[in-house]
C-alpha cells in the first residue's frame, strides 16, 4: 500500500492528536470548581460488584491513552505494560479525593451544624488526567453521526497508486474507459445535440473560472459491482466521463434507510464505470471538451431489468387523463406512491398528502399576476383582500388541495362526520401556478381561479369561491422545512415541472463548478436512484480533484476531519442537504433534487463546518511561525459560589455556570450538577457523556434565573475591600492598539497576564469551609481573601464568595480566559456578518483600505449575491443541524408579546425545543429571567411581509423609507422593516401528548432583529429545531396530521 493511503486502524502516537487536526468533532469540555455538597454524590457513592466491574472496564479502555500521556512509548505497550499500567490507575483512583469518596473511605456523615462539602475540582468526563470525551473512538462516532460520505471524502488514490494495488481491491470498472490522466478541466459547457431543444437552467452566477464537467450516463453500480444494464466480461463502450458513484459500503452509517450500490473497497478510486445505453453512441470529436453525446439515450431501468419501456412516447394529454391501475406504472404513480404516508391504497381519490398548515388567503380582481408570486410580488400588488392567517388542515386528494378547518358551531362536525370544507385548490387548471413565496422559512405560495366548495359557499367569503373573475392567493406555511420541501416538490412535478438538462453544482472556496448531464428518465425512482446525496458528493469530489487549489484548499482540510455537505444557496441564505427520510421515515429520493422547484436557488457543495473553537491571530511582522497562530476556545466552567448583597452583605448561595460567553446563575435546588464519577455505562461512553453534557446544559438554561453576557465584564479582579463597593470607575481595556496597530491582540495581552501577583502562599493554607472561618482570627479578611468581583460595564460590581482561596483564583483566572476569548469570537462574528451583507446590500460607511501616501484607495466593489462568502458556513453551520452544542443559537433581540406594546430588548437563546428570554434592563447588573418559556413543539415561524401582514392595522407601512442605522460592533443596516421581522405563532400548552385542535387558541410573539441576515439565521435555527422536535415525537405528529375526516368525493 502506498503511504498515501490512509489507514483507519492505524493509531499515532497520542490521541490528543486526532483531536487537534479535527476541528469538525466538538468536545464539551467543562470544568467543575471547588467542592459539592455530600449530600448530592453520598447516593452514587456505594460501591457494589457491578460498578468495580464497570470501573475495571473503564480503566481498561483509557490505559493506552493514560501510558501515552506518561511518557510511555508506543512501541513498548504489551500485555505486561497493559497489566501494570491498570493496576497504576486503580491505585491513583481510589487515593484520589473523588477515588476516595468513591470507595466510602471518609466519614460519611457530618458532625458540623452544616452540610459537609467533599470533593475539589475536577474536568467532566477526565478520568486520571485523560479526558474521554476526546478519545478516537469518540471522534470516529461523532463523525459517523454525520449523514454524508466518510471514507470517500479523505484524500484519494492516484492513478499510480491504483496500479500497486490488488486487482481485487479495485471497483469493477469499463476495461475501454479512457484514462483519468486525459484532462479533465475542459471549457464551458455545450448542451447535447440530443437535449438542445430544452433550455438550459437559468443561473444568477456569473462564469466561474473553473468549469468541469460531468456525464451521468450512467447509473450506479448494482451491488455486485457491475454496471447496471451489462454482465460480467462485457466490454462497454468507452466514455471519458466521470459518472455518479453508488454509496460505498465501508461508508458511515445512517439513520436513514439508503441503500449501498457498490462493494467494499479500502479505500475510494473514483473512476466509474460507463452505462449502457439504448441508442447509439456517438461521441464528440472536440478536444477541449471531455464529454460524451448521445442520440436520444434512453436508460435501461433498474428495479426490474425484464420490465421493457415502451419505445415510442405517450402523448401529454393522454397521460393527464390516466387515473386508477392505468397510472401507476408511470411517474405519477410512483410519485404517488412515495407521497402516499398516510393511506396506502391506490384508488383514485385517495389521500396522497396531508399535512397541518398555517395559511393565508387573498384574493386579487387581478388576473395578470406574476408567474413566480413571492414575499416581494406581494408587497407591489394592490386591491388585495386578505383573510386572517389561520391553521388548516391542507389535504391533497384527486387534482385539487382542499383546505379544512373547525366549524364554528360546536358540534357540527360530529353530525356532519367531517371538518368543514374552507377552500378548494385547483391543481388541473391552466391558470394555476406554484411559487417559491420566501426561502428563510421555505414558505410557498399557489395562485389558482376562484373554485367553488363541495358543500357550499359563505357569503363571506363568496368571492373566494364564485367569482368569475380574478386570482385567488393562498401563502401556505408548513411547520417543518423538510415538509415544506415534499410539498414542493411533489407539487411541482404534478402540475408539470422538469427536470433539467443539465445540473450545475458549484464550490465557492474553489470557484469551480461541476455540470452534469441529466438523461432522460422516465420513473422518479430512475432520479431518486441516481442523484442521491451521496452520489452527488463523490461525483463533485473526483471532478475538482482536477481542479489546481484542490489540494491546498479543500483536501487539507478533508484531511483535519471536516466533511463536504451539500446546500442549496439563494442569495446569503443556505439550506443544507441533510434529512433523508420523510416524517415517516420513508427515503426522500428527491432530497437533492427537491431544490429545483425553487427556481432562484442554486446548488453548492461546502464544506459543512460545526462553529468555529478557535479565532486567528493577527499576522506579526517578523513572526517566526513557532508560536500557536490560534486562540482557542477555553474550557467552560461552573461550580457553587456565595454571592454577596452589596446593600446587606447577605449571602445568597448559587450556582454559577458559563455556556458560550453567557455566564447563568441558577439557583442551587436547581443546579444540575455534573458527576465527578465514572458512569457505569461503559458501551459508547463517550459519545453518550457527550450527549448527556449537552443535555445537562440545556436544563441548567431551562432552569437560570439571571445571565451576564461575558463581553458586559470590564474586569475581574481579586477583592481588596472589607465592604463590597457598589460601583467602579475602570475602564475597558479593549480597543487600545498595540505598537503593531491590533487593538485585539493589545486587549488578548492584558487578560493573559499572570495572576501571581494576586497569590500569595497563604493561600494554600486555607483549608476552607466555615471550620477555617471560625478559627481565623480576622475573619472579614478571610471572607474577603476568597472572593472575586465582576466589574461590569453599566458600572456595578458583582462580589462572588468561594470555598476557599484556592478556588477564588482559579475562578479568576479562567473567567479572565474566557471573558478575553468570547470578546474576540464576538467581534470575529460580526466582521463575518458584515462582510456577508455587504454581498447583498452597499455598505452604508464606504470601507477603509491601508495605503501608502500618494496611492489611490480602490473603489468600493459593487453588492455581489453570488459571492463565495466562505462565512456563511459559521453562519449555518452544523451544530444547528445535529444539536451538538447546548445553545443552539443565541443573541441580543428586540420582541414584544402580541399585537400591541413595545419592543422590549431581551437576550434570547434556543436551547433544546425551548426559547429561553432574559430581560435586559440598562441599570440592572444581570438579566433577570422571564418566568414563560416558548416551547416549540407546536410553534411556526414566520418572516418578512407574512409575518409584517400580521401586525395590526396602522403598525406596518410597507411605503416607509428604511432608516440607516449604526451599531455599537459596527453592523450597519438599512433594510426595509418587514425584512427585520419574524414571528413565532405558538400555542402554550402543559400536556406535551395533547391534541389540539386547528381553531385553539394560540399566542403571537413578535421579534425584530438589526438586519436581514441576523432575521434569516433565527428562522433557519428555529425551524431546524422545529425539525428535530417533529421528529422525535413522530407518533404526535401523526396524531395531528390525521385528526378530523374529510368530506366524501363525488366520482
């Protein structure tokens, strides 16, 4: 094997290694300060056969990383070696202090009027100095969590690797294939005589500087290895096109149900093997383009290879008029067929789907409407006349969506054995047209002629239904996105959309693109089949192989751990590929595809970053390059303090933890605590300690009653006063320049200074507790000896009391750490944000460029949507989509509960299925919790003119100029008020298991975000974790989806 080739066996030589070159595996690594109460570890403290046995196990799985970490050579590590090692750490466990109240040595009981503290600091999840949570067998399961390609994405084999290999290593490919050393960088592309007729897929990117492209014409492999359509010893007829890949099936596991097409190899040689073809092949005679035409290809089918398509076409209007047993042999049927969840019979008239919505209906005298009616068609068309947003039951049947609601006489519904019949979608009609209305929350709007009702028409709404003019409107909102996206698609296929000639998909980083061929396929399975995720992925991943900056730019860093992801992209908004299973937990064949029926948007491969640990150091002239060029992120911290009243001197007893720059005080009854013992769950312990540490968090959060933003503490100092001072007078370090010019590295060098000065050897001698009060002879200075202080910047002073003084400086010194760190990620963050709306809108403050004297300043360039913006995948990245960090998304925000008040500015942070608000008040020196939470579970989001619709009348002028606006980070914005603004449509409820009914009541909270871009990324995390909860309760789900039976069908 050449050296090259990467072993997934091979272990290095210290496992923190893996954890430094893989930046896409996140480790909640937290510390715990000062002791714990007995009483909350004298229940876990027994000992019993079980749990020495689950110990064993444990000191056995961690004993080569604890032998590395000592200084041990791998090459010496032996059964003798293991067997003395394990005996080392039992004996360091049990005379540790947690090893020791472990085994009950100590006195298990007080004599003291007050409750005994045991224990000292401890890191969650280290075990003897090696930290579990960052063993590789965790970073191999956290990357296998990922639903994308694993072994394909390392670096691949080269051609003359390949030929050192084992044929038998090798996947079965075309003997005739032309060779991968012909180039492949070719000029753009040129549409197939065969498809020419069609046009191609209109693209708002301008030409890339790289073009590559790629057949399809072919399908993935059978899972014997073998090109679909040939036997074994055929020779096929040449192609030096690249084809689709079926998914390997040495790749990562998945929790949807997706197939494998090829066999197990060591490690990925992308050179696909040719499809056969029906028709003749021709092939093109330019040298500057490697690609292959054909004359009208047909495939030949997959699933049932003795199944023979019919050689000649069947007219359209022929097709549209099949129903029953005739249709479903062809794509509708399929398409049927997928689509029908809940009701799996094939008769004509049955439930293909149906789903709750939120839904607004308009109607316009107006026939001349836009074909694409989305959020900005909506703001400029007058002489609309709305209806109230409501909740529906949209259920499609035959060729119309019929919406149903609850009658408003009570118990009608039981007489009448059905929902009332609200509205009537015509899917048939020449005048309906289906539209993308907003991307943030994949909202979709249909336009159709007035239809009248099966059951009659109200005179309210009697222009709805029987007016013989104009264009009824009806903006559907469904509550998951991935829902949202089947209805689409679905839709979009039965009212006539196609799929293209031609599929681009581009990599920003790289400014290349790959086309590829799309051939004629008569089933939507023959699509599903061929354009899986996976495909798509390992298709692009051989094409930009060719590509100069590969190597440089993408494979370092595939090789450090992270993963290319597909998204599609329209404008500054990203929506990645990522579920591919329904709601039922059926295959979504068209996950990939599904992005085409929203006609702006393009497709993308990025690489699928979780958010940023660490931030770049400035670049020094005259660096060496030998110190670390990051900063990165310190461990987080929590523990139980005293916190003392300024006022009073009282003491309050809390619990103090930090989450991503926010620092929570909870109350101790409350404080979710993390073990400082071993679980006895031995099997996956990392991954389910690291779970469990996300899910601790997230309580701790639930259950705060105050929180500080890091960035609001000036500094923290050691007390020096008897009486705690109310307010200071310090100023902000931050901001200062160095001689360099960096004010942030001139601010890093201030909270990295040494605390030694503020120690003194005294402070060892501090046993700690009240026992070592009582026997102090000064005891105010004691008590002012192990505190702290916050200095915030609205001027307060906050005064922590600790254990002791040991523990007082190691609260100081990691808090300066992480009060330094977060200050930096902040203003990291909001560089990126600027740079990301200025590709969508002009910078209102023209940006200053360095020059020398007598240069001209370059001009400002010009808001360019199809930017690369590489910081768009911190923006939407990963840990939103997998919850592998307690806060999923937090910020300052503006909102008001309802329709009427002000907008109050509250800290808002997305915890699991829950919206936690914390008020924030000028003079207030933390901000106080509110006591309501939002849960999610039945909640929509809304944004822009839908949401602006909501508000009463008076409130919203969608003619009013945007006013400038300036922040204090440096954002600056001037966008149009509905672009501000999205709404949470909740219904509050105590019984997670309950039922609602469509006409519950329901609550409104409004929000208004600084800019576009901050108002897309909220929608895009709330919905994703809308997702999650839809999909975790599956059952209730269901139960809401299938509440209520519809009217009969006259046939």
């Amino acid at each position: 094997m050449n050296k090259r080739t990467i072993s997934h066996s091979t272990v290095g030589s210290s496992a923190s290694q893996v954890i430094q070159t893989s930046e896409d595996v996140h480790v909640h690594r937290r510390v715990f300060i000062g002791p714990m109460p007995e009483k909350l570890i004298s229940g876990d403290a027994a000992m019993d056969q079980e749990e020495e046995r689950d110990l064993s196990q444990l000191v056995k799985d961690t004993a080569y990383r604890f032998f590395l970490l000592g200084g041990g050579n791998p090459d010496e590590w032996g059964e003798s070696n293991e067997s003395s090692v394990r005996e080392e750490m039992l004996s360091k466990w049990r005379e540790s202090d947690w090893g020791t109240i472990w085994s009950r040595k100590i006195a298990a009981s007080s004599t003291g009027p007050d409750q005994k503290w045991v224990g000292s600091s401890f890191e969650v999840g280290s075990f003897l100095g090696v930290n579990v949570l960052e063993s590789m067998e965790a970073v191999a399961s956290a990357r296998s969590s990922r639903k994308g390609l694993s072994d394909v994405h390392l670096p691949l084999i080269l051609e003359d690797e390949a030929e050192q290999l084992p044929s038998s290593a090798l996947p079965v490919e075309d003997s005739t294939a032309a060779s991968a050393k012909e180039p492949f960088v070719t000029a753009p592309f040129e549409p197939n005589p065969s498809t020419s007729s069609r046009p191609p897929p209109v693209s708002t990117y301008e030409d890339s500087k790289n073009f590559v492209t790629a057949g399809t014409s072919l399908l993935p492999p059978l899972e014997n290895g073998a090109a679909s359509g040939s036997s074994d010893g055929d020779n096929h007829s040449a192609s030096s096109v690249t084809a689709l890949l079926g998914r390997p099936a040495a790749a990562r596991n998945r929790t949807s149900s997706s197939k494998a097409y090829s066999d197990v190899i060591p490690r990925p040689i992308i050179k696909m093997p040719s499809f056969v073809k029906s028709d003749t092949l021709t092939s093109s005679k330019s040298k500057g383009k490697q690609k292959v035409h054909y004359a009208e290809p047909v495939l030949t089918p997959i699933p049932n290879p003795s199944v023979i398509p019919d050689p000649c076409p069947v007219a359209p209007e022929e097709v549209l008029e099949r129903c029953g047993e005739a249709v479903e042999e062809t794509s509708a049927g399929a398409m049927a067929t997928t689509a029908a969840y809940a009701d799996s019979d094939d008769e004509w008239g049955d439930v293909i789907m149906r789903d709750r919505m939120l839904v607004r209906v308009s109607y316009t005298e107006s026939e001349s409407l836009e074909p694409q009616f989305d959020e900005y068609q909506h703001r400029m068309t007058s002489g609309l006349r709305h209806e109230n947003w409501a909740e529906f039951m949209a259920v499609w049947r035959r060729d119309s969506i019929e919406l149903y609601e609850d009658y408003t006489i009570p118990g009608k519904e039981r007489l009448t054995g059905h929902k009332h019949l609200a509205f009537v979608v015509p899917l048939k009609s020449g005048r309906t047209r289906l539209s993308l209305y907003s991307f943030a929350d994949l909202t979709f709007c249909i336009t159709c002629p007035p239809t009248p009702t099966y059951n009659g028409t109200s005179k309210s709404r009697a222009f709805f239904h029987i007016a013989r003019a104009g264009t009824n409107i009806f903006v559907f909102k469904p509550k998951n996105r991935s829902r949202g996206q089947d209805w689409m698609w679905q839709l979009w296929r039965h009212i006539g959309g196609q799929v293209p000639p031609m599929i681009e998909v581009r990599n920003p980083t790289l400014d290349a693109k790959v086309k590829i061929d799309v051939p004629t396929i008569t089933t939507v399975e023959g699509y599903s089949r061929m354009f899986t995720r996976t495909n798509v992925i390992a298709l692009c991943l051989q094409s930009f192989r060719k590509v100069s900056d590969w190597k440089e730019v993408i494979e370092r860093e595939i090789g450090s751990g992270k993963i290319l992801e597909l998204a599609w992209r329209m404008d500054t908004n990203l929506d990645w590929v990522w579920l591919e299973d329904d709601v039922y937990g059926q295959q979504r064949g068209w996950v990939v595809l599904c992005g085409l029926a929203f006609k702006q948007a393009h497709l993308e491969i990025r690489l699928g970053n979780h958010y940023p640990a660490r931030i770049a150091k400035p670049l020094v002239h005259g660096d060496t390059g030998t110190e670390d060029p990051f900063y990165h992120e310190p461990l987080s911290i929590e523990g139980y303090l005293s916190r003392i009243k300024p006022n009073t001197q009282l003491k309050q007893r809390v619990y103090m933890t930090t989450h991503d720059g926010n620092l929570f005080t909870l109350p101790t009854s409350k404080a979710h605590p993390p073990s400082p013992f071993p679980t006895r769950e031995t099997e996956n312990y990392a991954q389910k300690l690291n779970k469990r540490e996300v899910e601790r968090g997230a309580l701790q959060i639930l259950d705060a009653i105050a929180v500080a933003d890091l960035r609001s503490i000036v500094t923290i100092r050691r007390a020096f006063q008897i009486v705690p001072p109310h307010t200071h007078g310090e100023v902000d370090p931050s901001g200062t320049p160095d001689r360099h010019g960096d004010a942030n590295s001139s601010w890093m060098n201030v909270w990295a200074q040494s605390s030694a000065e503020e120690s003194s050897h005294s402070d060892d001698e501090d046993e700690g507790g009240e026992d070592a009060i009582n026997k102090a002879s000064d005891k105010p200075h004691l008590r002012m000896k192990r505190s702290f202080e916050l200095l915030l910047k609205n001027g307060h002073v906050i005064r922590f009391e600790c254990y002791s003084r040991r523990f007082a400086l190691e609260w100081i010194n990691r808090l300066r750490s992480l009060v330094s760190y977060w200050k930096l990620r902040h203003k990291a963050d909001a560089k990126d944000e600027m740079d990301v709306s200025a590709a969508r809108r002009s910078r209102l403050t023209p940006q200053m460029h360095v020059c020398d004297e007598g240069e001209d300043i370059p001009p400002t360039a010009p808001p360019d949507p199809g930017a690369p913006l590489p910081a768009l995948t911190s923006l939407y990245n990963w840990c939103v989509l997998e919850g592998c960090k307690t806060i999923i998304r937090g910020g300052k925000i503006h909102m008001r509960r309802g329709l009427s008040g002000q907008f109050k500015l509250v800290q808002m942070i997305l915890v699991s299925g829950s919206l936690c608000l914390f008020r924030i008040k000028p003079h207030s020196a933390l901000y106080n919790a509110k006591h309501k939470k939002i849960l999610l579970s039945d909640a929509y989001i809304c944004s822009g003119y839908f949401a602006a619709l909501a508000l009463p009348q008076g409130q919203y002028d969608p003619d009013s100029n945007s006013v400038p606006r300036h922040y204090q980070d440096g954002l600056e914005a001037d966008d149009p008020e509905e672009d501000a603004l999205f709404v949470i449509w909740y219904r509050p409820h105590s019984d997670a298991d309950a039922v609602p009914s469509l006409s519950a009541k329901h609550k409104l909270v409004v929000f208004r975000t600084r800019n576009k871009l901050e108002r897309d990324a909220w929608c895009w995390a709330l919905n994703t974790e809308i997702e999650r909860i839809a999909r975790a309760q599956r059952d209730k789900e269901k139960k809401l989806r299938d509440t209520g039976r519809l009217t009969k069908l006259c046939l």
